[in-house]
C-alpha cells in the first residue's frame, strides 16, 4: 500500500492522544525531522564583536547581570516562607567553583548575549549535588516527534556530548527569550541592536583613524618648483615622507613646528560638517545599543539624554522594566525545573521587600494594603506575595 507523506497527520488526528500534548508539535517536529535544531551562528560573532569590543554592550550586559544576580531570592510554598531549605543551600553554593552570584551573573549574561541559557544538574541523591551554567554556543536542540526537546549536543572541539530530554528528570534546563520566527531558540538583545552595534563600532574606528592622524585632518604640504611644476621626484617624496613619519606624527612630536624649504607649502585643513556629526551618530548608536537591552542610557553615562528627571528615576526604571522581569523569568523557570527533583511544589523569587531601589514604591505598596480595611489578612499578604498564614 502506498503511504502518502502526510498521512501520519491525519492518523495523529483521528486517533486520541494518550496524554497531553499541542496539536502543532508534529507539524514542528516534521520541519526539523530529528535532526539538529543549529542555533543562528551570528549570534557567536556578535558576541565576539558586541560584547568584547564594544564598551557600551559590554557595560549594558554586565550591568544587568550583575543587578539580577545580586536581588536576593527567598524560598517559599503556598503556606510559608522557608528560612532553611535544601534549595535555598543548592543555590548559594551551586557547584564548587561558583557562589550564588557567580552563577547567576553567568546565567543572565547567557542569556542576555544568545537569547538561551541552559543549566545541567549533576544527580544526586534527592535534588542534584551541583549546578553549571553550560556555553549556549555549544549547545544544539535535538526536537523530538513531538516537537518538544528529546535531547541536547553539547559540542567542543568535534566532541559532542548528548543529554537524553526522555527520561524522567530532565538534565537540562533550556531557558529562552521569545523569538518570533525560531520554534526552538530566543532572540538576543544582541541581535536586535547589530545595526546600532556595527554603526557604534565604525565610528569608534574613524575616531581611532582621527587620533592616529594629529586628531583631525591637519592639512595638505603643497609643492611648487622654481619651474613651475608640482611634482616631486621620486627621491624628494620618499625624503618628504619619512621626515613627516619622524618627526612630526605620534604623541611626542605634538605640536612640534614644522620647516618647509624648496618650494613646500602648508595648506591648513578642518573638519567637514559630515565629520563634525559623525560625534552625534556614534551618541544615537549609543541610545540605541542601552535601548535594546533596556538599561536607560542615563545609567551608562551616555550624554544628551534627558528621558527621566534624575538618575533614581532611572534606576528605579532599569529595576522594575528590565532586571526585575528577567530575574523572576529565570527563577520561575529554575525553581519548577528542581521542584521535579525534591517532589515539592516550592519557588524561587527575588525578595522585593530588599531591593533599594524599589523601596520607595514598596513602602508606598505596603501603606495602601494595610490601610486597607475592606481586604482580610489572608487577601493583604497575598497582595504583597506573602504566603497565607497556618491556620490555627
């Protein structure tokens, strides 16, 4: 009997599932065939170029990642707060090379800079005996027939590692960003602002070509003989040449005069308005770099923007637009990632009550609950992300 290529849709849909699953993960999984999900290879580039040489990414990813790692995070269930816990102990001491901000400094930088971060677990004998933050460069997705994970390569240097994703536990944790057009991988700040980032760079690199040249485009030696003709031998230009390299570019030789004989003369030169705004669009590629990875420019010193009043306006909006979302999409995912393991439903999220920067907008918070005399006791600690007291 002949199969037609499409069949198995049709029996997926006339059979029922036997547990759970989205009816597109077939259709997902069809696309890839098993085969290796390759992450975009530009993203490894764009680190190279974005973040490594480039101050402003650079300063804009630690900046984030260093304020997520340091929120400090509690541990509770729906009826308490726990002061000792099993999890609480794993993430202050994850592995034995990484303290808990280490680890998540490492983690939000992943993720900041390729859109995933992934985390391996080291089985133990209830929840895993280690944590490590694993290179998103080197990891490939490997989808299943039901278009979820069944594995990932971990690649270096032609050797590659699979961790199976079918078991029960997972070893993995796969954290993303959203992508509109990846089923499988997140969209990087990184990616979103590489206009900004090659336009940033290229100006860095014509101030470089300034500086290396007196700091601006000095002038021109004109060369006039007695005969009337303006063209040096072959000797005369070479001599020129030298003598210009020796003794009048470089930082030592600044300002030095310079003696023209035989017909040379100087013809002083300026910048071109094209070059005097050259300084403007390396700012705006600045603003544009800050904007993508939502840290207000103000926060990274870049001049000329006037968007929040003063600087705790700013900072207050770095926290609560961009560290604040990211830390508790991260502690949301790994806290139902090790949950599996301990067999209790407890998360992990960031302890608002002890970030400084929120602690105006907290307070105000906390007044309006408690001077609110229509709600109970129960319905306040849940508006403030309290869990509901034991019941006597």
């Amino acid at each position: 009997m002949e199969v037609r290529m499409f069949d198995f849709l049709k029996r997926g849909a006339a059979t029922a599932p036997e547990a759970k699953a989205s009816a597109t993960g077939p259709v997902i999984s069809y696309q890839s065939s098993g085969r290796v999900a390759w992450s975009p290879r530009d993203a490894v580039s764009l680190t190279r170029t974005g973040f490594q040489a480039n101050p402003i990414a650079f300063r804009a990813v630690k900046i984030i990642a260093e304020a997520a790692a340091a929120l400090p995070m509690i541990c509770q269930d729906a009826e308490r707060r726990f002061d000792v816990h099993p999890l609480l102990e794993l993430i202050r001491r994850p592995n034995a090379a990484q303290g808990r901000a280490d680890f998540f400094e490492a983690l939000y930088a992943q993720l900041l800079l390729f859109g995933n971060a992934y985390l391996e677990a080291v089985a133990g004998t209830r929840l895993p005996s280690e944590l490590h933050v694993l290179r998103a460069d080197r990891m490939n997705l490997v989808p299943g027939p039901d278009g979820w994970p069944a594995a990932y390569d971990y690649t270096v240097g032609g050797r590659s590692l699979r961790f199976d994703m079918t078991g029960g536990l997972q070893p993995i944790c796969h954290i993303k960003t959203f992508h509109p057009q990846d089923d499988h991988y997140g969209l990087s700040p990184m990616q979103a602002a590489a206009v900004a980032l090659d336009v940033h760079s290229s100006a860095s690199r014509w101030s470089k070509a300034l500086l290396d040249n007196a700091a601006r485009p000095s002038g021109a030696i004109v060369y006039k003989g007695s005969d009337g003709q303006g063209t040096l031998s072959a000797d005369q230009y070479d001599r020129l040449v030298t003598e210009i390299e020796m003794n009048h570019q470089g930082a030592r030789n600044a300002g030095r005069p310079m003696l023209l004989e035989g017909g040379l003369d100087w013809k002083p030169m300026g910048f071109s308005p094209s070059d005097m705004e050259f300084h403007e669009t390396k700012l705006a590629a600045a603003r544009e770099i800050a904007i993508a990875f939502g840290v207000p420019p103000m926060i990274l010193g870049i001049p000329g923007e006037a968007t929040y009043a003063n600087y705790q306006e700013a900072n207050r909006a770095f926290y609560r637009l961009t560290v604040l979302p990211l830390a508790m999409k991260v502690a949301a995912a790994v806290s139902h990632w090790l949950a599996a393991f301990g067999g209790e439903e407890v998360e992990l999220r960031p302890d608002l009550d002890q970030v400084p920067a929120l602690a105006v907008e907290r307070d105000q918070q906390w007044t309006r609950v408690g001077g609110a005399e229509f709600l109970t006791t129960a319905e306040k600690r849940m508006l403030l992300g309290l869990p509901r007291l034991a019941e006597e």
